[in-house]
C-alpha cells in the first residue's frame, strides 16, 4: 500500500522573519522584506537589492567552531533544520536509522566559492583553506543537518536550479512511500547575496533596477515588473510517514498528496511560453496522489516577476486545470515578498502553501497594481483572505527547464 506522508514541522529562516509564526505573520500582512544589499558592496552593480535574512546570528543555532566550518548557506540549513524539529516536538532517537533528510540547493557555498577564488588570486594556492572545498560543495548543506542531528537514513541533495528543493521534498516522500524511511528533512537553502551570483544573474538581463524602491521592485503579474529580486533563505519541512505521525499525536500541518517532475526540452533559460509541460508537471502530481482537480483551491506560484515567466505559468495553469477552474483558484505569489531565493525558494513556498491548508488563510501577492493582460485567467490574491483551501499547489521552474510540482492536502481524518 501507498504510505501517506504527513507535514509535522516547518522551520524557516528567510526576509519575512525566522520561525514558523514570525514569517506567517509577515506574508499575511503583506509584508515586503526588500532592501538595499547590505552583505557586500553592491555600488558597482546593476541590481543594488536584495531580500536579505535580517538579524540571522548563527551561533544561536550553531556551535561556533562549527559554524567557521560552514558557508552561510549551510548555516541557514541547519537552523531551519532545528526550527522545523522543534516545530514539530520530533524526538531523534541516537540510532536514528529511519531519519535522513534531502536537502537542496542551486549553487552551494557562494560566498566561501568566491572568497577562495579571491584568495587564490591574490595569495597563491597555499594559503587556501583546508576546508573551503566542503564548505563550497553543494551537498554540504544536507551533510551538516545530518551531522548536527544524528541522521543516519538516505541523505541527498538534488541540483535543479530554482526547482531544487521543491524536488528535494518530492524525492524525500517518495523515500518515505517506498518504505526506506520514516522521517525525512526535506527542503533547501540559499546564500547567494554575492558579488559573483548577484553579477552574474543579472548579466541574464533577468533582475529588477528598481533600486530606488526595494519594496516595490519585486512585481510578480504586474504589468510593470522588469525581472526578480534576489533572496536568500533556509527552509525545512520535517515529513513522516502518516500513521507514525498521528500515533505520537504530532501536529499535522498538511499532506504531501502528489508531485509531478517534468523537462521544458525548450530553452537553457526562459520557460516554454505556453506552460505546456509546467501544466503536465501540474497533471502529474494530481495523479501521483489521485487528487481531484476540483479540489484545487489555492497556487502558490512560482511567479518570479519576469515577463516571460509570470505569464507561461498562468498559461499552464489554465492548462492543466481548465479555464472555468482556473478563474476560481487563488494564486498568490510570495516572492513579492520575499524574493527570488534560488535554491531555498521552493521549500520556502511550500512551507506557505501549506500554512494556507492548515489555517485556511491564503496570502497576497503585493505590488499588484495593474495586471499583465497577458496574466489574466486565474483568481489573484492582492489582500490576504481567509478562504477554504482543500488542495494546495506550489510550483516551481529551473533554468535548464526543470518542472516541480508539490500537491498539498488537508488533513480531515
């Protein structure tokens, strides 16, 4: 029989606050998280804005000789790992055979990439670190929560540009569906509020120069948005196989019903523009769970706040759910609010996603002001509304023309 795979804990270190309540609020409230890049000295760059984590101090989560050893991007991992496991009362036995974690990113250790880079430059190759290559893989992020909390089941990091830790969720509960374990971690991270990453996203011509008006820079829909705001973030999901999870009285958030995976095969970076395979990768993950497309209430989009993207997305909606359901489903985009964080943006919407299931509440996409006609055919949340939210849907895309899509469910018995 198909295991169910429950979401017991939710942890979240990101623009709109760190904790499950603080970030919550903060999406309700309409609450942009945008402000000038403070991390680096951005003067010399085209896109000077960024949603940065505000007042992240790793040491409140990490060990100090630890976190030396550790990128930003694997700190923001492994206190949202912490987060998500207090969040959800869990209990990690010492021979914790059963506990693994998938955990994502889209580039690894930016920072630490770049400064050793530098450091090579500059200083010749003795003086680099002896440990700036683990600091720098992108699997270190996965390694770390699993160091740090004694996980000793299947431990993976999936690479899939924007869509990866959507993936890296999809993939750890179909590892707990085959039975390999009963508890996985899943979700991603990312720190790429570098000059490097920040230079050379921008050098794709896909970021806003709204740089005097952070709040208002990133504008997913609207008619006037000129491309994505960067963000960072670490965002865990702890899932459990469903009767574990009631049988020890967990708080159960939502259901993980289905995912669908599928490739544009179109372009190394803009998505097909009719949305065809993001409406099959839809199809797929209402199958996977055998969900019925009626049931589907609420999209947290992937919507980045590109021309081109934004508007395929709606398309595939349309799509895959039909124009007369598709004109009734509230679509939100949360990266209005918190940005674009790669790698960790995925997990980070879908920790959203799932909050709407459980309080019946969906929030806004700001900065809405005067719709893309070319955007029109789905319900758009502006203000956040309470509403029934039977299936949820969080979407997300890749360059490369990777497809995710997580089916979220409510849990009535």
């Amino acid at each position: 029989m198909r295991e169910r795979v429950a979401i017991t804990g939710i942890g979240l270190v990101s623009p709109l606050g760190i904790g499950r309540a603080d970030v919550w609020s903060s999406a309700l409230a309409g609450r942009s998280g945008a402000g000038p890049v403070t991390l680096f000295d951005a003067s010399d760059h085209g896109a000077q804005i960024a949603f940065e984590v505000d007042g992240f101090d790793p040491l409140t989560f990490i060990d100090r000789r630890a976190a030396r050893r550790m990128d930003r991007s694997s700190q923001l991992a492994v206190a949202a790992a912490g987060l998500a496991i207090e969040d959800a009362g869990l209990v990690i036995p010492d021979d914790a055979e059963r506990f693994g974690a998938v955990i994502s990113t889209g580039n690894g250790g930016n920072a630490t990439y770049e400064d050793t880079h530098r450091t090579l430059l500059e200083r010749g190759a003795d003086r680099v670190s002896p440990v700036a290559l683990p600091m720098i893989i992108a699997n270190m992020a996965a390694g770390h929560v699993s160091i740090a909390y004694g996980l000793r089941g299947p431990l993976a990091c999936v690479l899939t540009a924007c869509a990866s830790s959507l993936h890296a969720i999809g993939e750890a509960a179909d590892i707990i569906r085959r039975g390999a374990a009963d508890v996985m971690l899943s979700g991603g991270a990312e720190a790429a509020v570098t000059p490097y990453a920040m230079g050379a996203l921008d050098a794709s011509r896909a970021m806003s120069h709204r740089n005097d008006d952070p709040q208002a820079a990133s504008r997913p829909f609207d008619v006037d948005r000129d491309g994505f705001v960067l963000g960072e973030a670490g965002a865990i999901l702890v899932l459990e196989r469903m009767d574990l999870a009631v049988a020890r009285g967990a708080d159960i958030v939502a259901e993980i019903g289905g995912y669908g995976a599928t490739s544009d095969a179109h372009h190394i970076t803009e998505p097909h523009p009719a949305g065809v395979e993001q409406a099959r990768a839809i199809r797929r993950a209402l199958e996977s769970g055998g969900i019925d497309p009626e049931t589907v209430d609420h999209v947290n989009a992937h919507a980045t706040s590109t021309v081109a993207g934004d508007a395929s997305e709606v398309h595939g909606i349309i799509s895959a759910l039909g124009a007369d359901r598709a004109a009734r489903i509230a679509v939100s985009a949360t990266k209005s609010m918190h940005g674009h964080c790669l790698g960790g943006t995925g997990a980070l919407e879908a920790s959203l996603a799932a909050l709407a299931i459980t309080d019946q509440m969906v929030p806004p996409t700001i900065n809405l002001d005067h719709l893309d006609p070319d955007c029109v055919g789905v319900d758009h949340v502006r203000v956040a509304r309470a509403q029934t939210v039977r299936t949820a849907l969080c979407s997300g895309f890749g360059f490369g023309g990777h497809n995710a899509v997580l089916a979220m469910t409510r849990v009535t018995e």
